[in-house]
C-alpha cells in the first residue's frame, strides 16, 4: 500500500504538494498549479485551511525513501508570449499552445481577470524554465 507523505526535498513551504506529486507520481508543479487556480477561484481561504490541516496531519517522509523520478513541467523557451508558462503546460500535456491558451482566457474571463492574471505570475515563479544550452559570448579585450 502507498502512503502519503510530505515531502523533504521538493517543497516550496511545508511539502504537502510535492508529496501529492510524488504520491500521484507527476510533477509537482502540476498539482502546485492546480492548487492555485483553485486556489484563487474559491476565495483563498477554504483551500488554505485546508493546506494547514494536511500539513499538520500528513506525516514527513523518511529520510530513507528513494526519489521518484517523473516528468518534468518547464515553461517553455521558445514558444512564448510572456513568460512561457502556458506554452510550457501544452508541451507537458503534448497539445496545441493555443488551445492551452484559449482555455485560460477563457476561465479569465469567467473569474473576472485578476484570479488567474495571480496564477499566471506565480505559476511564472515556480515553474522552472527548461533547460538548454545558454550561448554564452566571450568579448576578449
């Protein structure tokens, strides 16, 4: 049987949503962003009280658990119109960008604009940008 811990290692404040992630095994990025568009939406508070009681009650994870590995969610370098956050999403989920992108407008529009403009800068905070090569330009003197 599987068990639901908080995570050590991939937390951003007390590891509930990256025990769900590793729990679930799919990024917790993924389930960090969820839990802000519904965060948002409900008005904050039903789901913050609600991330306190887990975090209280979830165990820790031992010290001696391995490591999952699962995929990745990364805004994208390229295919971006602000910061990549979306484009980034439709590459995880491998679907069109503009799909991804009409959705969120979408839900903008039924949550009056501010919700999910919030979303979007955090989700702009903590999701990672994929990795790449960096051109580096030496200027020697």
């Amino acid at each position: 049987m599987r068990k639901l811990y908080r995570s050590r290692s991939n937390k951003k404040a007390a590891g509930v949503l990256g025990g769900l992630g590793s729990y679930f095994n799919i990024d917790p990025t993924i389930i960090r962003l969820l839990f802000l568009v519904v965060f948002f939406i409900t008005a904050i508070f039903p789901l913050l009280i609600a991330y306190i009681i887990a975090a209280i009650v979830i165990p820790v994870e031992p010290a001696s658990r391995a490591q999952k590995k699962y995929k990745r969610l990364y805004r994208s370098r390229k295919n971006r119109f602000i910061a990549g956050v979306l484009a980034g999403i439709a590459m995880y989920f491998k679907i069109d960008p503009t799909i991804v992108r009409l959705i969120f407008i979408v839900v903008m529009i039924i949550t009056g604009f501010v919700p999910m403009i919030f979303a979007y800068i955090i989700a702009w905070i903590i999701m990672p940008e994929k990795p790449g090569r960096n051109i580096e330009i030496e200027i020697n003197k």
